[in-house]
C-alpha cells in the first residue's frame, strides 16, 4: 500500500487543506472513541481505522479511502 509523502511541511499542508470551501476538522469526541470499540459487523483490529469509521458514522458523511479492509465493510457510506 502506497503511503502519503508530503513535499511541504505537514502543518503547512493541513492549514492549505483546511483554507478550501467546505472542509472543516472534525474534533475527536468521546462519542466517536465509543462508537470506534462498538462499530457493527465484521470489522478488522486497526484502531486507526475504527477511529475513521467511527467519525464517519457519527456524522453520517462518507468516507474517500483506498483501503481495501475499509472499502469491505458494508457499515459505512463511501463517495462514489
């Protein structure tokens, strides 16, 4: 699996990232740490992963991913 390399520092590539129309951060909450060790289904040990499927379901936005493990659980909304 690829992984992301940056040609900029990656504070600076946040703060770009987060300057375009409509792309907000979305705080860690306790409800998404709880919903993270309770997700429905099937799904795989990676807590990173739960953590964003659990942000996803809590509020109910889809999910861009290239991980297959992510894309095979059928408890989430992706963009098509």
């Amino acid at each position: 699996m690829k992984r992301l390399s940056f040609e900029i520092d990656v504070l600076d590539w946040i703060n770009q990232a987060l300057s375009y129309p409509g792309i907000q951060l979305i705080e860690f909450s306790p409800r998404i740490a709880v919903e993270s060790t309770k997700l429905p289904g099937e799904f795989h040990r990676d807590p990173a992963d739960q953590i964003i499927v659990a942000t996803a379901r809590v509020h109910d936005c889809p999910l861009l991913t290239m991980d297959k493990k992510i894309l095979d659980y059928k408890h989430v909304k992706f963009i098509n």
